[in-house]
C-alpha cells in the first residue's frame, strides 16, 4: 500500500520570480508502506523541498501529493494539520534547533501533549523514544543544550519517536555525526522499519552508509527524480549515480569489479562484511590452501545471508522474537 | 615546528582536560587528531594558535612562544579552518572577504590585488571573486575561506572538522586540497577529522585520550587497532575493513587503502 503518492507534483519558492526554475517539477513517486527509503542527489536538488511536502510545510505549485488519507493539490491551502503531523514525523537537517525546552523530558514531552495524549501518557512516551535512541534516562532532567552533538541529534530524533509515527522522515540526518554515531542511527532505524513497520524516508548523500540499510534508493537531481529502484536495480544503473552527483559506494565499485572479473551475477554478492569477505576467499585465488574457511556454498548459515540483489530485510512485520537489544552491524538478516 | 611541553588545559569551572600534555610535529608533516568525543581534540588545536591558552607548560610555533605578546605573529604562521563555513564570512563578496586578513596587516593595495588574484587562480575560484558568500554552496565556502588563509602565506594550516559538513563531492575536492597544499607548498597540516579517507591519506595519526597522547602511529596501524579506533569513534572505509576481515581469516592480504587495491591484491593481472 503507497502511504505516500506524488503525482507531476511540482513546488516553486514564494519569493522566487516565475522566471525561475521550480524547486521541484513533475515528480511522480509512490512511497510503499513499511520500507526504508534513501534520498539521494546534490545540493539543491529539490530532496529537503520534497521532504517538507511529506507533512504539509510545503504545499504544491503543481500537481498533487497524497499523504495517508490527505491529498494536498496545487492551488488549494490546506489547513488543521495536527493529525497528519502527528502520524508524519519531520527530522530536519539540524534536529537540534527542533528543541527549546529547558529539559530533555519537557522537549520528548510536547510533541505527544499537543497531539493530545496526557502528561502521564507523554511521560511514558518520552521514556520509550528516548531509550529506542539508545541514550541513557539520567539525560531526561538534562537541558538539552549541554549534550554532546550526537547526543543532541538522538534526542531530536527521539523528539519525532516520541508521537510515534508512521512515517518517519529525516532530512540529512547523519550530517556532522561521527561514522560511528552514523552507523548506530541507521541501524535504529532499520529496526524501526523491521520491528515496527514504520516507514522510514531518510535523505543522505552519502549512498555507502545507507547502501545495505535501504530497500528503495531515489535519485534526485535539479528538482526531478531521476531514479527510483531497489539496490540490484541501481548496481544495473551505476551510471545514474554519477549523473546525480554521487559518489559510487566503495562496495559497488568491489560488485561490479567481482562480476566482471568472476563473470557471476551481483545480485549475488553478499552485503555484509563477513559475509564478503568469505565471498572473495572462495571466488579467488586467494582463499585456497590458506584460510581452511568452509566453502560458501555449504555453510549452513547461508540461507539467513542477505545478498546485494535482495532488500535489506524481509517485509516489514513485527518480529517479536527480535524484541530486545540490537544486533551487531554484520549479522545477516532473519529468514 | 610546533612543540607542546607538560600542557595543562581546564575550561572554567569544570575538570582539568590535559593535566601533562606533550608533543612535537615537524615541519611538513600531515597529522591527524584523533579521540574520542571530549577528548579535547578541538581545544588541543586552538591552544597551537592562541584561541586558547593553557593553564600550565609551553607551547612553541616555529621556535615562537604562544603568548599573549607573541600571538599575532603566530598567527601569520597559523591558518584556522573551522567546521561550519558560514561562521568564517565577514564581507559581502568574496575577493573582500580574501582582503580583510590582509588589510589587517596593511599590505599595500597592489600587492593585496596580486596576492588575492594568485591565490584565486590556484585555488579555482576567480570567478566567484564578485559574488556575495552568502551564495556558494557548503564546499565552496570552504574552498574562499581557505583561500583567504593561503593569501597570508601561512607555514601551518589546522583544519577543525572542516570538510565534515560538506557532502561527498566537496570533501573529496578539499581532500585533493590538502594533498596538494602539503606536496606543494610542504606545508604542516594538522587536521581534526573523523573521516577515514583524509586520515588514511595523512602521515600520522595522534590518539588524544584521557589528557595525554594516548597513542601516536600511522593512521594505518590505528585502523588495525580495532578497539582504540571505534572509541575515537572512527570505521575504517569498506575496503580497508573488508581487508582485515580477510586476514582474520586466514587469507594472506595486506590491508589496502580502497577498493581498487583490493581488487588488484585478490586478482593480480
């Protein structure tokens, strides 16, 4: 089911004269229900417009964009938006100027109060999205602006968890983090999209740290979309990469070189780091005499092993099974 | 070239950072300051140009002390690139913008023209000159605002997570920056990073932890200690990593430095 709809949708800045290009035209996208999707394209390339139109901050020039059950269309001003808002939650570039409380349970608190649940309820909510961020409860009576810089953009995030969205819609978030702090955000957020069947829109330009994380990858480039596919699709297409101004993920760059030079498929090639690095032992000569490592193809593992050609998990189901802490970056995906 | 003896360093009112600090790096080299978050990298660099001063022990640029009478010299020989370039900008075009440290130390018009122009053409960015900073993109604004500390002829460039707001493109653009400032011009670099590309590029990497040098090496041997990099809070690029899964392995491979090295060191031609 589409959660979102963009149909020739087309956005021009207010203050722009009519001479000028739009910010965004003819974009035609359907965003399905309980995947993680990756936005990716230049500076200026219209991925912070789109975004801003996913809860009405930003309603079209052209065209239409249908959000849940709401169709905003060219010409016509919507308004009473707290409902969409709250099932639509927005991170933008710099989550930190999202909060201004004194503390961080006030900031975890007002989203869900003005969405109308009650202090206790809000309470309760700050707890929970503050922990699925993974920060520690001793920060709630904390001012938000004596956390670290990773710490100030988890609270934001968990600022946004705390409504409890269905959509989940991040503008640049790992921006100024450290790759560390990057890496453990992608993965709350592939475990959002898993465990809890959110749909997760994140915009990045960097296609290597969302490269295994994401299931659909769209291109964007002077305000059109260029490309919208799953991740074989885009290793069929690298050439869309450069076109829209990014740097092909060094993981690629390996694919495509081992596909050339072993003449299998990339669809079969492993995403995981381990995994790749069995890979490459028994698909080279590198491996043999060496290593003793059992051949890929009889580990008895190998039907739990995500491959490049599959998405990044299975269809988003609640995996009770899985409730508790998260798995280590390089685990292969539950069958 | 610059010399840190004993540094001690606490901001008011809270614990002291560096208690015994010492370090020395020569002329020409490329380091990268490493440590975990807090750990004072940021602060290590501005006490090297005076933005701070420490509470106790010596700090020497070029055989020059950092002290407060000494400051403004040092800072002809130091150049301070910060993280966010629109916290660099004074003026409404950028070949004013280039001028002002000039203007400061009085150099006469013409040589400030020349100078401005020369640093312009090598840096490619002549023909913003006119244009309002306001109107470059992220990585623009750090290829002026370097511009305007190359034009003083500075001997030291620090740069303070200055490509960490700019997207792939930009950084690797500043990354052939740097490459070419340090063979070109021999100049000390000393950069704050957590990129893993411009460290693996540099030639030595400093652990900065718990007050001291923790660790001092090549960016390579930092990447091989897995533990100490993760709590700088640093990954190794893919290739890298893919190459040290390997070896764990049991496969005979070196580490590689990307994945063009990779794939020639699993099938040599």
């Amino acid at each position: 089911m589409a959660i979102v709809t963009c149909r020739q949708l087309g956005y021009r800045y207010r203050d722009e004269d009519s001479s000028r290009a739009f910010a965004l035209h003819g974009v035609n996208l359907e965003l399905e229900q309980g995947l993680f999707y990756a936005v990716l394209g230049s500076t200026g390339s219209g991925k912070s417009t789109l975004l801003q139109h996913f809860n009405g901050i930003y309603q079209p020039s052209e065209g239409e964009i249908q959000v849940l059950d709401v169709t905003f269309q060219a010409g016509q001003k919507k308004k009473g938006l707290k409902e969409l808002r709250s099932r639509v939650g927005l991170v933008f570039q710099f989550p930190e100027q999202q909060l201004f409380e004194e503390t961080v349970e006030k900031d975890l608190m007002f989203g869900p109060i003005q969405f109308g649940k009650s202090k206790e309820a809000a309470r309760e909510a700050a707890s929970k999205a503050l922990a699925e961020v993974g920060l520690s409860r001793e920060l709630l009576e904390r001012s938000p602006f004596e956390l670290s810089g990773g710490q100030i953009r988890k609270v934001a995030i968990a600022t946004v968890l705390a409504s409890e969205p269905e959509l989940i819609v991040l503008d640049e978030p790992t921006a100024t983090l450290d790759p560390v702090s990057r890496h453990e955000l992608i993965e709350l957020l592939q475990e959002l999209r898993r465990k809890e069947g959110r749909t997760v829109v994140m915009v990045t330009h960097r296609l290597d740290e969302v490269f295994c994380a994401a299931d659909r990858f769209v291109l964007m480039k002077e305000g059109t979309i260029t490309f919208t596919g799953t991740r074989q699709e885009l290793l069929e297409s690298p050439e869309r990469l450069a076109e829209a101004g990014i740097v092909e993920p060094q993981m690629m760059t390996l694919a495509l070189e081992a596909s050339r030079r072993t003449g299998l498929p990339v669809a079969e090639m492993p995403c995981e780091l381990d995994d790749w690095a069995e890979w490459l032992m028994n698909h080279s000569g590198l491996a043999s005499g060496q290593s003793g490592q059992p051949a890929h193809a009889s580990d008895p593992d190998d039907d739990n092993r995500t491959a490049l050609g599959q998405p990044a998990a299975h269809e988003p189901i609640a995996e009770e099974e899985q409730a508790g802490e998260l798995r280590p970056a390089g685990t292969g995906e539950e069958g | 070239m610059i010399r840190m003896e004993q540094i001690a360093f606490h901001y008011p009112k809270r614990e002291a950072l560096f208690e015994n600090l010492s370090l020395h790096i020569e002329k020409g080299q490329w380091v990268s300051i490493v440590g975990p978050n807090g750990a004072g990298k940021s602060t290590l660099a501005k006490l090297i140009n005076g933005l701070l001063s420490p509470a106790a022990g010596q700090i020497q640029v070029d055989g020059l002390p950092v002290t407060r009478e000494h400051v403004d010299e040092v800072r002809k020989k130091v150049g301070y690139l910060f993280q966010n370039p629109d916290n660099q900008f004074i003026a409404t075009t950028v070949r004013d913008d280039i001028a002002f440290g000039l203007e400061n130390r009085a150099i006469p018009r013409e040589e400030m023209l020349d100078r401005i122009q020369e640093v312009a053409v090598e840096l490619q960015i002549a023909d913003w000159l006119d244009r309002h900073p306001a109107s470059l993109s992220g990585g623009q604004k750090q290829r002026v605002a370097i511009a305007g500390l190359l034009v003083l002829q500075p001997d030291i460039m620090i740069w303070d997570e200055a490509t960490s707001m700019l997207d792939e493109r930009s950084k690797q653009a500043m990354m052939e920056q740097l490459k070419e400032l340090h063979q070109n011009r021999n100049m000390t670099i000393l950069s704050v990073t957590h990129d893993a590309e411009e460290i693996l590029a540099s030639e030595r990497a400093i652990v900065i932890k718990n007050g001291q040098v923790a660790a001092d090496m090549t960016p390579l041997e930092l990447f091989e200690q897995e533990e100490l990099a993760y709590e700088c809070k640093l990954m190794p690029p893919f290739a890298l990593a893919l190459s040290m899964a390997m070896k764990k392995k049991g496969c005979r491979i070196a580490p590689v430095q990307d994945e063009r090295e990779l794939v020639n060191a699993i099938w040599p031609s």
